[in-house]
C-alpha cells in the first residue's frame, strides 16, 4: 500500500473514530427537582442542582412543587456528585436581619437504580448539611431511604400492603399493630 492510501485509510479510521465516540456516551436520564427543608433558620428563595431550577422552601417545609429537570446518568457510580447552589430569604416574623450569603454545595449523590430512579430529592438541614436522594418514592414511604427526621409513615402504606400489593417485601416491614 503506497503512502497516499495509507494515508487515506488513516483518514477514514479517525472518522469511524469520531462518529462512534456518542455511541459509548453514557445514558442519562431526566429526573425533575423537588426540596425539602428540615428545620433550617432561613427559608431558602432559590436552589438549583446542577443548574436545574428548585422552588423556594420555608424553613421547615418539604415536597416542594417539582421543577423540571436535571439530567443523571441511567446507572449510578460511585463518587457521583451535584452541585447545589442556594439563595436564601429573610425568615419571617420580628426585625428582619439579612439573609445569609448565596453558598455552593458540592453533595454526593446517595446510590440509586434504574428500577428506582425518578425525582431528585434535595434535603436541606441546620448547620449546611445537604442530601441528594433519586427515588420514584416520597420521604415516609417505606421504600425511602431513611431520613434523620422522618419516620416511615406506615398508615399510608396499610391499604397498599392489605390490598393492593401484600406481596411486596416492604409490607413485610411492617409493625403488626400497622397491619389492621
């Protein structure tokens, strides 16, 4: 083969290259943005993860209207992190004292699946604690992972696990006195 289709080839190669590179891109999914806040001494005006925008929240306030949306990759890995940008608002009630300065969250994201990916959950606690959960469920279900503040709210789940599904593993969690 003389140098001339040599180099050609070369040139084709490099283009199957390129095109193919999308190909090995990793999946990523949609998850729309929800917040919660958990005793925290200002309200928050604004979160974004990622960029994606959050709503406002109270100071103790949680399940805030979703927001759309935030991109993740299809399957977790380890060391998978968010960054978590808050403006707050001056808390209610007596003399107003300035709100806190904007602050940055660099937060890992708490292992997920494809079965049970959906919303990404932003917890927000006292002294700048912030967790990332991604789940299909809600903070109570008995299927979220467990928060420092919420118990599972089994009385939502006592129809689910009498009628609906007894078969699920969860409903075996349940305190016999939750079953009735």
């Amino acid at each position: 083969m003389n140098a001339r289709a040599s180099g050609f080839f070369s040139i084709i190669l490099a283009a199957i290259m390129v095109l193919a590179l999308p190909a090995c891109a990793e999946k990523s999914i949609p998850a729309s943005v929800r917040g919660y806040s958990h005793h925290i001494e200002n309200s928050i005006y604004n979160f974004t993860v990622n960029g994606a925008m959050g709503s406002n929240l109270g100071t103790n306030g949680g399940g805030s209207a979703s927001s759309c949306c935030v991109m993740l990759p299809a399957r977790w890995r380890p060391g998978l992190m968010a960054t978590v940008d808050v403006e707050y608002s001056t808390p209610q009630g007596g003399p107003p004292p300035p709100p806190p300065p904007p602050r940055t969250f660099n937060v890992l994201i708490e292992e997920y699946t494809e079965q049970n990916s959906g919303a990404l959950q932003v917890h927000f606690y006292p002294h700048g604690k912030v967790r990332i959960v991604v789940s299909k469920y809600s903070p109570g279900h008995p299927k979220y992972p467990p928060l420092e503040d919420i118990e599972p709210n089994w009385d939502w789940y006592r129809n689910y696990c009498t009628f609906d599904v007894p078969s699920d593993p969860v409903c075996k969690a349940v305190p016999k006195e939750k079953r009735q």
